[in-house]
C-alpha cells in the first residue's frame, strides 16, 4: 500500500528515495493494492494548483499509476483497527488491513504515528524504511 503524497513521490517528483519503489512496481515485484476512495484521493490532489499539472499530465499520471496497481472495490470492515487522527488517512489504514497489507508507505506523520498500533496486521513505513525492507526481503 502507497497512499497519495509517495504516489506523487513516484509519479510526479521521481523522488530518489521513493524511486526503488517505483522500480519494483513496474518490474512486477511488488504490488499495490488501490480502492475507489484512495484513487479518487489521488485524482483531487493531482488537480491541485500548487501541483501545476494540466488535466493532460494529470491524466497520464492517473492512468500510469492505475496501471501499476490493483484495484479492490470494496473493503471490507475490519473491526477494531487503530484510527488516524487525520480522517482523511483512515482509508488508507482499512484498505491495507482489508487486503492484509504487508506494509503501508507514507510520509504523512498521522499514518506512520500508527506504526506500533498496526504492527499486527501491517508494516507502517517511511519510503527510506520501506526501501531497506524490500531489499531485505527480495534480496535476502
């Protein structure tokens, strides 16, 4: 699971830390799993102004990170998960532990305070850690 500021990371800023991520994505060694919410997400911050993205590049950077991930439409409701105390984070949290999730990446500071709280059910992470994590477990 990616949630929205590392997809732009990937897609948009070609950041170097996150690029390892996206390198993985599109060779086919790790998947990420998206649901309706968290693409509409995507699309509404792609259209920011601060972004500069006309609706063309908008459009492209839509369909190329559809095309590297999977779409769930429904989550299902998993009781007792942590809550974020940003609301707009939580369907980030439901769908990693919808879809039993080995990890979930984030910057945003709400999702990776839940690290300890997700534990059982997934790894939260920053783009460097999870890097680490994904060569330690493609490359043991």
């Amino acid at each position: 699971m990616i949630d929205t500021n590392v997809v732009l990371d990937l897609l948009h800023f070609d950041d170097a830390v996150a690029r390892p991520l996206r390198l993985a994505l599109e060779a086919g060694r790790v998947r990420c799993v998206v649901s309706p919410t968290t693409l509409d997400e995507l699309q509404r911050v792609l259209a920011y102004a601060d972004f500069g993205l006309d609706a063309a590049r908008q459009a492209v950077l839509f369909a190329r990170y559809r095309a590297l991930s999977e779409t769930v439409q429904t989550v299902d409701e998993c009781a007792g998960l942590p809550l974020c105390c940003d609301p707009d984070d939580q369907k980030f949290i439901e769908l990693a532990a919808a879809v039993r999730a080995q990890g979930l990446v984030s910057k945003d500071r709400a999702v990776l305070k839940l690290c300890r709280r997700c534990a059982p059910l997934f790894r939260v992470m920053g783009p460097a850690e999870a890097v680490r994590w994904l060569n330690g477990t493609l490359n043991p």
